[in-house]
C-alpha cells in the first residue's frame, strides 16, 4: 500500500523493507494450490497419512527471490512430500527491498485433502 510508513536512512533516502508477516501470508496464499497438491500427492502415496507439521526457514534475496528453503524435521526435508513443499515455497517471489537478504522461518501444517 501507498500509506505504508516509509523509512529514512541517514542520507534521506527511503528503504524498502523485507517482506513482513502479511507479505509472507500472501505468498503463501498464492502458493496454496501447489501446496495443496503435494498433500495429495502425498495422499495417494500413503492413504493413511493424515498431517504433517513442518517449519519451514526461508532466504530471500533482496530482488524478493526466495534463494533457499529449509523443511525441518529432517526426514521431511529427504521425503517427497518434502522435495514437493520445498519447490512450491521456492517460487513463492516478495517485492524487492534493501538491505541483506532476509531470513524468516515459520510452522507449516500440512492436511490430507478432505474427501
């Protein structure tokens, strides 16, 4: 949004600042279907699989790329459903900012799709 507070360095130039929490709902909103169907990948692979709770760490660059995503538990990460939730957050893409690249981790909670 326009209204957002702009921030000021020292030489009076403003600074984009990495994505916050909303931008990150957003992207994951956006990358909800692909989500959604590495669950139903997984589904068809293992019927009795019911959820999975992950965390997941994200890098992103300051052009808003993300450059590196972490699953943990460890075992998701090797697993298929794993490789499929790593490349469907891999696409998730930010508005470009300043600064370092940023670092955000938060819990994924990933459901057998409902019939």
């Amino acid at each position: 949004g326009d209204d957002d507070p702009v921030m000021l360095t020292d030489g009076g130039q403003p600074v984009r600042p990495p994505p916050d929490e909303q931008a990150l709902k957003k992207g994951l909103f956006e990358q909800q279907a692909a989500l959604l169907a590495c669950a139903e990948a997984e589904h068809r692979r293992n019927p009795g699989w019911i959820e999975t709770k992950a965390t997941a760490s994200l890098v992103v660059e300051t052009t808003g790329k993300v450059k590196q995503v972490e699953l943990g538990p460890p075992a998701l990460g090797k697993s298929k459903l794993g490789q499929c939730v790593r490349t469907a957050l891999g696409k998730l893409q930010f508005e470009a900012f300043d600064g370092e690249h940023f670092a955000v981790a938060f819990p994924l909670l990933l459901t057998r799709p409902r019939k």
